[in-house]
C-alpha cells in the first residue's frame, strides 16, 4: 500500500486540527494543555485510508501542527518529511499572518503537491465564501498550490459539508505523489521520545528514506551511539517493518544509552555510513519580504526536526538582499547529520521570524580555504548536475589524496553499489578503494617521474630510492602510491628492484675510477674476514674523492654487499653469513657461548667482539642471559 504524509499549514484557529479529525476520527491534540486552551501546541499525528482513483488504497499519515506565531518551531519540526500540504484558510477570516509565513515555509521547503482548504464555509454566506476563494486563488496563483493544477476545496469540519469532495481532491493529490525510496539508506529524523510501561524507550517520526526492521542496528546522530529495533509500529499498529513515507514508532534497545539521551532534533540511521557535521554549503535563498542578511549574521536553522543556531558566511558578497540567493556555507553551534538535498528554514536571530530557507549541496565541505571560483564551480555541479558528474567533482577536488569509496554513500547519500557503477561510469581511476580523477592520477605519475630524475641527477651512484623515501618525497597515500608505481612499471618508464625504484637505464652508472674503487671497497671487506679494516682506512685509499666515496659505500649498504653492524664497525655479508653459520652449528654440541669462547672461536678482540654478539641477538641467531648467549 502506498504510504503518503499530509501536513497542515495556516493560522492559529483556522481548523486544522478539526479537518483532520473530521477525516480520520482522531484528534491530533494529544497534550492536556492544548485541550484545556483550545489550540494546537505542538506537532499531532493522524491516520487514514482513502481508496485511489485507480482503486488501490492510499495509506496517509497527517501531522498537524501548531498555527500560533509563537508555535512555528514546532510547526517546522512536523512539516519537514510531508509530500504534500494542506493550506488551511478560514473562510470567515481569510488570508492572516500566518497563512503567508506558513505558505512561504512549504515553499522554501519545495513541497510540490497540496490542497488549499476553506474552512468553516457554514460560518459564511455563499458571496462570501466566493470572495475568499477568490482571494485565495490570488495568494496562490503562480505557485504550487496555482488553481490550475492544484483544487481549493470549502468544508465544513462542523456539519461535514464538502469532506467528500475534499477526500476525492485529497486522493487525487495524493495518488500524484511519487514513492519514496524504501531502499534508500535509512533516515529517521525524530519528534517525539517517551517511555511506555512494559515496553521501554519509544520514539517516532517521518520515515524519509528507506526501511526499517526488528533487531536492525542503527546508528544515532549526532551522538554516534548504536540502539536496536526491538519493535516497529506504522500508524498505531505492530509491523514487521516500516518503509520510507510512514509515521513510524520503533520500540528500542538503548544499549549503552538511556531514554534522556533521545530527544527531537536527533536522527537514526543506517550505521558505519553518515557522519555529523558543523558545517555544510548551501544554495541560500531570501524572502521578498526579509530584510537585508549581512554576510556572517547568526540564524535560526531548521531542517526536519531539528532546530540550531548558525551563522551563515556568504560566497562573493557581502550582504543578500531580500527575494535573492546566493551560495553560502552554514556553521553550527553543535554538529548535526545533514546530507545533500535536505531542505531548510532559517529565521532571522531577533525577532524571530522566517527569512528564507535553501537546499543543502555539500555536507562535507572542504577544510582548507580555497577561491570563491572554484567553490562555486563545484557548487554548480551539486546544484544541477547528474550524480556521475557530482562523484567526479568530489573526487576531483581531494586531488591525489582520492575519496575512499567507503566514504562515499555517506558523502553522497547513495549506496556502495550505485558509487561502484557510478565511479565506473565516470572513468575515475581506482587505486585499491581509494577513486582518484583520471588528471590527478596523471600528475601523480608526473610528479612520481620527476622526483626520481630529481634523485639520480643528485645520487648518480645510488642504485635507486626507496620506495618509502619516494611516497614521502611526492606526499602520496600509499593506495594511490603503489598503483601509480604499478601503472609506470607497465608503460616501461620506471623499473624495481626489490624495494628500490630507478627509471630506465638510470641505475648506478659509474666512471672507471668509481667502478675500480667500488671493487677495492669490496674486496677490502671480504678478504678482511671479521677482523675489517677501518672504513676510513680504506676510503683513504682511493682515487676517488671523499664525497664519491662515501656515494659508493651508500651503494655497496643498500645492495647489502656491506653491513654496518655499529658506528665503527663495517663486515662484508659473506663474512657474517660464515658466522651466521658457524655459530648455528656449534648448537648441538655447545648450546651457550661467551664472550671469551666467542674470542676464541673467531679470532677477534672485545672490540669486535662485543659489537659482533650484539648483533647475532638482533638477528636472532642468540639471545643474551645474563654473561652469555643461547643459541636459538
């Protein structure tokens, strides 16, 4: 059955509330005061089904709300997930205060369908009812609600006239309402939380986008805590689950929460997707009837049922004037879960009255400061691109670093599979889970290409650069790092070896003095067995000057020819693979060693001996206790 949320709207006392008992049979004041004082204080619920044109059924779910001045708080917090709206005009007062601040809300908002409703016709004569209809089609015209597509219906709440052609009107509207998306990533903005005996924790709200079952975990924003659905009720009964357009009411598992944490303005999830955020960019725009909104000026913020203070800092100018919009980046006192295409109401700070409202275009703006230009090129393509071209933008603008595509259903508000097909359909470069543009990924090469040429005009005798000392040298993650080194292997312009990286016929290229003194190094070293020369000795004996000599020797390290094994003290590897060996062997027969047997065995001074000991412990050859080392 198809699910659709009507909303009232209009002024105090114009009978909101008693249309839609009249409809459903419920009365949506459900407060005692609001009994006791006649009127509407904060937002009421109600249900109904109504047979549509095509004969199906139409499930709705009304939430009624406040039409006081001092009320439109909470006006606001109802009328955030309704796909359609029932203006609501007395016929014996006409168009009043807050019919128009009502009225210019469901607009800002973008609420596309609805019904504008003359109430209270028997308080009238029939000319005066037409007056009003006229008046009405007027305040209309031109809108959503235009005569022209939209019906202005009169009833009576009181002796029932007019309600069939209401409902008739009302399924017709409500048939036209397109489904929302139940397998969307679940969003719940909640209204109400409270505690029921024998049942727990309860909360409710509009359930905007996807579907919610028993014992699904979800994640609460802004807090990040995690609950579980114990139970689901859609409009007063027990479900299995509830889908996207429902009123919703979902028993919860608090875990590590109590019923004090809960409260309107907090929103459930899907979890390990969405984070909270203070700050996000906007399409910003101002009623006709605002004043002037000077760039940084703190706002009232709404959006579904969530209400904070922030301060709107305005894109290439200094000041909005009223009936206009610009781009701008709203920054919250506290953070909040907004994503992109929710709808909002700012209201100026003092007095308190509504200005204007928007659609947010990016959630996770970015930190750094960056040209008004490029902003609003970005925020172009959030505004009135296709959702390949918003990937791209976002993944473009990280540059090298890339966007995680993890990272992304809850950037964009779309699920891991829809960003795979759409990454693809882009022609992003996929770098492990890390997308990059098909241009940073070429600079990244380029800057990869340059950083070696870089290293060999400056090292001509280094056999290559690592691999480590490279990634820090061009500042990549290694996600992207190691696909660039991959890509450059495969189109033949850089070569490995082992954990070195060189280009192409740029590995060591020596002179023949280089060549004969790096052999001289070598040979120095192996012939010496353990008992090595001074590095400096040896150094001091070549053609080559000190610096190409310490070049060489750099080399002869890296390619594990020699190793340093202390500040002084430099062996040929053959020399301690023997004794590698030598040592191995003695563990059969002799499974401890010390300093002086290990003297005596090797034929060398404490000197090296020591250094030599401390050594095999690091190699895990031996393992010191106490004045001697085991064998292992």
């Amino acid at each position: 059955m198809k699910s659709v949320i009507v909303g009232t709207a209009g002024h105090i006392d114009h009978g909101k509330t008693a249309l839609v008992k009249a409809l459903t049979g419920i009365d949506a004041d459900r407060l005692e005061e609001e009994k006791r004082r006649g009127i509407t204080i904060d937002i009421g619920f109600a249900h109904f089904e109504l047979p549509a044109p095509d004969g199906s059924r139409i499930q709705l779910g009304f939430v009624d709300v406040p039409g006081h001045e001092r009320f439109v708080r909470n006006m606001l917090a109802g009328v955030g997930g309704i796909d359609l709206v029932l203006l609501v005009i007395a016929a014996d007062e006409g168009i009043k205060p807050q019919t128009r601040e009502h009225f210019d809300i469901c607009r800002l908002l973008a609420i596309r369908r609805g019904i504008a409703v003359l109430t209270k016709s028997d308080a009238v004569a029939a000319e005066t009812l037409a007056v009003v209809r006229l008046e009405v089609e007027n305040f209309v015209r031109g809108s959503f609600l235009d005569p022209a597509q939209s019906p202005i219906v009169a009833v009576s709440s009181l002796t029932g006239a007019g309600l069939d052609d209401f409902k008739s009107a009302l399924a017709k509207v409500a048939s036209e309402v397109p489904a929302k998306n139940s397998a969307a990533l679940v969003r719940l903005p909640v209204d109400r939380v409270f505690t029921m005996k024998g049942f727990g924790t309860v909360v409710t709200g509009t359930l905007v986008a996807g579907t919610i079952r028993k014992e699904k975990e979800l994640e609460v924003f802004p807090a990040g805590k995690r609950v579980r659905v114990r139970g689901v009720q859609v409009h007063g009964s027990p479900a299995e689950a509830a889908v996207a357009g429902q009123r919703t009411a979902l028993n919860l598992n608090l875990a590590g929460l109590s019923a004090g944490d809960l409260a309107r303005g907090m929103t459930l999830a899907t979890a390990d997707t969405f984070h909270s955020t203070s700050r996000v960019d906007a399409l910003l725009s101002l009623l006709p009837s605002a004043k002037p909104l000077k760039d940084s000026a703190r706002v009232h913020f709404h959006a579904y049922t969530t209400e904070m203070i922030a301060e709107a800092r305005l894109y290439g100018m200094t000041q909005l004037k009223p009936g206009e919009e610009t781009y701008a980046q709203l920054r919250f006192a506290e953070p909040m879960l907004l994503l992109p295409g929710d709808r909002f109401i700012v209201r100026q700070f003092s007095p308190v009255i509504t200005i204007g409202g928007g659609v947010v275009l990016d959630a996770s703006p970015a930190t750094r400061k960056q040209r008004v230009e490029d902003t609003t090129a970005f925020l172009n393509i959030m505004r009135d691109g296709s959702l390949q071209q918003m990937l791209a933008a976002r993944v473009a603008r990280r540059g090298a670093t890339g966007l995680r595509l993890n990272d992304v259903p809850g950037e964009m508000n779309i699920r891991r599979e829809e960003a795979t097909k759409l990454s693809d359909a882009a022609g992003l470069v996929w770098c492990n889970q890390v997308l990059v543009s098909p241009a940073a990924f070429a600079e990244a090469k380029t800057d990869v290409l340059q950083a070696l040429r870089k290293f060999h005009d400056a090292n001509p005798l280094v056999a290559g650069m690592s691999k480590e000392e490279l990634r820090d040298r061009v500042n990549l993650g290694p996600e992207v790092f190691y696909r660039v080194l991959e890509k450059l292997v495969e189109e033949k312009k850089l070569e490995l070896a082992g954990e070195l990286v060189h280009l192409p016929g740029r590995g060591v290229v020596m002179k023949d003095e280089e060549a004969e003194s790096k052999k001289i190094i070598e040979q120095a070293f192996a012939s010496a067995g353990l008992k090595v020369p001074s590095l400096k000795e040896v150094l001091a004996g070549l053609k080559v000057d000190k610096i190409r000599a310490q070049k060489i020797v750099t080399l002869l390290l890296r390619d594990k020819v020699l190793i340093k094994i202390s500040e002084e003290l430099v062996f040929h590897q053959s020399a301690l693979l023997n004794l590698r060996h030598k040592i191995a062997a003695l563990k059969t027969t002799t499974p401890k060693i010390d300093v002086a047997r290990f003297k005596d065995m090797t034929g060398v001074s404490r000197k090296y001996a020591i250094p030599l000991l401390e050594y095999l412990d690091r190699e895990r050859v031996t393992r010191r206790v106490g004045d001697e080392r085991v064998i292992l």
